[in-house]
C-alpha cells in the first residue's frame, strides 16, 4: 500500500521516533530508501535525530541499518573495513514466498533455539512477510579461536546460522508439513529432492561486507507496514494488522546483554566437524613422500613461523607439529625443534608439551590446516606466497614440489 507524502511526514515527525532511530543507528551506517527502493548514496548516517525527517522530505520511505558496528560510518571504504569495524551484531533474517504464518513456524523455532541458550536478543516484523531477530554484538566474546570477534564478520554470522539451521532444519520440515496438511500441498506436488524446508521458508545464511536491514519502526515502501518490535512470548500471537501505521506505539529499543559464549563455542565446535568431514576425503591431493624434507624446502608461511611471529603462536603449534610430521620428521626432532622455537616466542612449555603428547597419540597422519585457512595463515601475516604457491592446496604440497623438482635437476646433471 502507497503512502502518501502527507502520511510518510506525519508518521516520521515523532520526535519519541526520530529518538529512537537515532540511537540504534549510532555506530552504524544508517541509509534511506524511496518508494522504488532505490538507496540513497551510501556511506550514511544519522547525525542528529531530524535528519530523519530531513530525509523523508527527500523522498525516504524506509530506513535501513549496517549489521556492522563501526568507527566512523561516514569514512567506511573497501580500503578500511577492518581498521573502521568495531563489532556486529547477528541478524537472522525470515523470509517466506509461501506467507507469513509459514514465516512464523520458522520463527517460533529460531524463537525457542535462542531461548534455549539464553541468548538475548531483539525480534521485529519485518514489514513484509517475515520476521528479523538482532542477537547484538555486545553479547559475543571478545575473542574466537585466538582471534578478535570484530574480525571475523561474517565468518561468525555464518557459522552461527549454518549450525542453526541444521539444528532447527528437521523440525521445520515437519511443522511446514503439518501446516500445509501434507508433503504434496507443501510443495504444489512437485518433486523434490530430501528434506530442505528452506526452500520453502528462508532462513538467512549469507551476509556480505555492509550489509543491511530494515531498522526498527521503518516503514516497509512497498507494504506501507511498519517494522514493530514484537515480544518473543507474543510471537503466535502476532498477526500483519498489528503493524499497520495507526496501531503502532513506539518502545524503546533495550540492549539485552546475555552471553552468547556457549552458543558461539557449540557453533564452532559443530562447524569444526563439518569441516573435517569435507577435508578428510581430498587428502589424495596430497603426493606422498618418503624421505625427510629439509628445511630450505618449507613454504614462506612455514619459514615465516619458524624465524618468530608475534601473532597466532598458539594456532602455529598445531600448524608446525602437523607439517613438520608430513615431512617425515622424527618425533624426537620436532619435539626439539618446537620446544626451542616455543622459547623464542614466549610460549609456555607445558602448553606446547600438552600437543605434543596430542598428537603423538593420533594413530593416523593429520595435515596442517589447508592454505586457504586464513585463521592460521592470513590473519596472523605469515602468508607471503611465491610463484609455487599458486600450484598448491596445503603448505606440505610447496614443500614436496620444491624437494621433488631439486632432485629431478640433480639428476639432469
């Protein structure tokens, strides 16, 4: 439903309104919509809560928000994401094609998932024919793996909604179904291949860097509805009239801080898993060797460990014992050779003892992490690659290429 010039003015002149936009857009882009759903230019931001209304009479229809908590939004470029990021916050966005009430089981089961591990967050309609959940930055550890969470958007994100749809997915096959009165309702009696409800009922997996979402209390500029903050216990309850223009009543916006630790180490313990999974079966990339690979044969990233880094030099344990052990090195001697290179770089020797004592109980050979780890090679600065690097998948392929072409060349002489 079109809204009028008239209608748009009034709604956003609410000063309680402009308030509250303002406040949740701190440290974030904040960027107007119009009726075509053309953005305005971006980076944006609200300075003052009337530039909300300033907006609107520069044809805003709808307001939307970065997922990214940032420095200064106004200096955001593909040049300074990292510098510029200070957290973000894990949007769950619902979607469904078949209707709201399909959109709603998908909810109530985020709903109840959430809930499960005590996580606070915000729910909103969306506006249209789905739901919004914001789990906000504040309640994520400060750290993941060794690694700064404001650095991993939007690896966290989606690791959090993988794990969270394969928890929620066969439950919502299920109620879609019993909803729809059978599996050839729900699907119009077209064939299709295993349980996948989200074909039916999106829930959002994917984000990219400044991605948005419709703030709170927008106005949606082709429903003419507005995005109303919802309580969780009120969920079944909600229905599409509830936001419409002259029902709505404006709430302050309150931050829930509930730790999100538990939430974030079963995610990334249940993605570890999958990983493994996938990365076990392509070892044949890997060309055995049999003999002892010296160590002008080691790949920059390996070199660049064993000469000191500030950085990761716990995630480079795991890395140096598991490569060193690919390159057929007796135990004793990377047992040496990493306890001495744990001295140089401040690491606590009973911390390297405990791997050590690991991985000499693991019956079969694991690789280190594949080159396109970043966690242990990117993130921490020792990927430096040569002309050689292109050709490989894992640092010990560089190394068994490098030995393998000096000997071809010995033996040419």
């Amino acid at each position: 439903m079109a809204l009028t010039k008239e209608q748009l003015v009034g709604y956003y002149s609410n000063e309680k309104l402009q308030e509250i936009l303002w406040n949740f857009g701190k440290n974030r882009e904040f960027v107007a919509r119009n009726i075509e759903g053309q953005y305005f230019k971006r980076p944006n931001m609200l300075l003052y809560p009337k530039d909300v209304l300033r907006q609107v009479e520069l044809g805003a229809v709808s307001f939307h928000c970065s997922v990214e908590r940032w420095r200064n939004p106004l200096l955001v470029n593909e040049r300074n994401y990292n510098e510029q990021r200070i957290g973000s916050d894990w949007v769950i966005d619902i979607d469904s094609d078949k209707g709201i009430e399909e959109a709603k089981i998908a909810a109530k089961l985020v709903r109840d998932f959430l809930d499960k591990y005590k996580v606070g967050y915000l729910l909103k309609f969306s506006g249209r024919r789905g739901f919004h959940f914001c789990v906000f930055w504040e309640n994520f550890p400060a750290e993941i793996n060794y690694n700064k969470t404001e650095n991993l958007y939007p690896e966290l994100q989606k690791i959090l909604a993988s794990f969270l749809r394969e928890q929620i997915r066969n439950n919502l096959w299920a109620e879609l179904v019993k909803h729809a009165g059978s599996i050839k309702e729900l699907t119009n009696g077209k064939a299709i291949e295993g349980i996948d409800p989200f074909k039916f009922t999106e829930v959002e997996k994917d984000w990219s860097i400044r991605h948005l979402f419709r703030a709170p209390y927008s106005l949606h500029e082709k429903t003419g509805l507005v995005s109303i903050l919802i309580k969780p216990e009120n969920l079944e309850n909600f229905k599409v009239e509830d936001a419409k223009i002259e029902k709505v009543k404006f709430e302050e916006i309150e931050l829930k801080r509930e730790d999100a630790t538990k939430l974030v180490v079963d995610a990334y313990d249940w993605s570890a898993k999958q990983r493994e999974k996938t990365e076990l079966k392509p070892r044949k990339e890997v060309v055995l060797y049999r003999g002892k690979i010296s160590p002008e044969n080691f790949p920059p990233c390996i070199q660049k460990i064993l000469s000191g880094i500030p950085d990761g030099r716990k995630r480079s344990v795991f890395t140096l014992i598991t490569f060193l052990k690919s390159c057929n090195w007796p135990m004793v001697e990377i047992e040496k050779t990493v306890l001495e290179w744990g001295k140089k770089v401040g690491l606590q020797e009973n911390y390297i003892k405990s791997q050590l004592t690991w991985h000499k109980k693991q019956k079969k050979n694991i690789l280190s992490p594949n080159c396109k780890n970043d966690l242990f090679y990117k993130d921490i600065g020792i990927c430096k690659p040569l002309p050689l690097c292109e050709k490989i998948k894992n640092p010990i392929n560089f190394a068994i290429l490098k030995v393998s072409g000096r000997k071809k060349k010995r033996r040419k002489k």
